[in-house]
C-alpha cells in the first residue's frame, strides 16, 4: 500500500532539479550512451511539437533529458512501452512520462493527445 500511495505521489510531483517547463525548451529521448537520439520535442506554449523521431523499441533503456533556459538538466533513467509510452525510475518507482507531463506539467502531447483526466 505504501508503494502505491509513493507511486502516486511521484506521479503528480515535479521532477527533482525541474519545477517547471518553461516554452522554448526541449526534451530528448536518447540511448543510455547519448549516441542514438530517438525523439526530440520541442515545447511552444504548452504544446509538444515533435521535431524527430527514430522508433525506439519497447523496454528498451533510454534517458531522458530537458534543456531547459539554455542548459540541460541531469538526465532521467526510463524504459520504453510498448504503447509508446517512457515509464521513468524516479525514488525507485516507475513513473509514466507521458502522465508526468500532461499531469504534472500540463502539457499537451503531440497531435493533440492528451490523457483524459487533465481535460
């Protein structure tokens, strides 16, 4: 039950070292060497504007990392989904990337895509 409630709670709290997202930064999804850059997005206003993407397959390791006022934040260990989906390994729990972001940080993702609960 603990884990739960932690899980939740890592869910709806920012992420350590980024409090906020501000319009005109950027977020990649790179391979654990930096080398392979899978998707990068740029954020415009509140929007996700895909620039690339290179199909990662699923659990595959990845990091995730934001640039953010010109300089990049430590980056974030994940593994892919199979629906497309990042779950990041934040305090040891995994926490979706997807739902941090439209949750959390009230973006909206590519195309439109929201998750239900924030409209």
């Amino acid at each position: 039950m603990r884990g739960l409630l932690l899980a939740f709670a890592l869910a709806l709290a920012p992420l350590p070292n980024l409090p906020f997202i501000p319009s005109g930064s950027e977020i990649r999804v790179v391979s654990p060497d930096l080398l392979t850059v899978y998707v990068v997005w740029q954020v415009e206003e509140r929007n996700l504007v895909l620039q690339s993407k290179l199909p990662a397959p699923a659990n595959r390791e990845v990091r995730v990392l934001f640039r953010v006022d010109g300089g990049y934040r430590p980056p974030y260990n994940g593994i892919t989904t199979p629906r497309g989906d990042i779950a990041l390994i934040i305090q040891g729990e995994r926490v979706s990337l997807n739902e941090l972001l439209t949750r959390t940080y009230r973006l909206n993702l590519p195309n439109g895509r929201v998750l239900p609960e924030v409209r």
